[in-house]
C-alpha cells in the first residue's frame, strides 16, 4: 500500500475505558481489520492508539472506537491525522504510559 492510500491517525478515547479490556478489544478489532499501529494506557485515564491503513478502514475502526467493548462507557474520541511514516509492522498492545 502506497502513502496515498494508507491514513495513520492518533485517536485519544475517554470514558470509562480502563479496567474494562479496551485495549485487548481494540488489538482484536484493529487486527481483524489488518490495521497496524498500537493501542495503550494513558496516567490520565483516557486510551490511547494509533491505527494505520487504508483511510476507509481506519475511519471505520475510529467508528468503533466510539462503542468499544461491552463494559466501556466512551465519552468522546479525539482524532489527529499523524505522518504515516515508518510504517508499522502489525498491532501492538503497548505498555500503559
């Protein structure tokens, strides 16, 4: 996949979504959809993630993102478009900030 058609975009979810498997949700959900990136923790209690690909399929996972898994309660989702460079190799669960 060329740059001009692969979008990265840094989305900040908050809500409550620590403490209720959100980043294993967005792992799954990311790597169903053959997103790269990563997804973690931050100190202030809000996940953080970065999904790389195709700009329709990371708009749908950013879509997503607004439901999580069943236990989250999402207040809102933040998105920045962020350089798409290096590119990521796969789906990542990062440690928590």
């Amino acid at each position: 996949m060329d740059d001009s058609t692969r979008l990265r975009a840094h989305v900040t979810i908050e809500g409550k979504v620590q403490g209720v498997w959100f980043r294993a949700w967005t792992q799954e959900q990311a790597a169903a959809r053959g997103l790269a990136g990563w997804v973690r923790n931050r100190r202030d209690g809000t996940v953080e993630a970065v999904f790389d690909g195709p700009p329709s399929v990371v708009e749908e996972m950013i879509r997503a993102c607004w439901n999580g898994p069943p236990a989250a309660r999402v207040l809102a989702v933040r998105v920045d478009p962020i350089p798409s460079e290096p590119p990521f190799d796969g789906f990542e669960v990062r440690p928590s900030e």
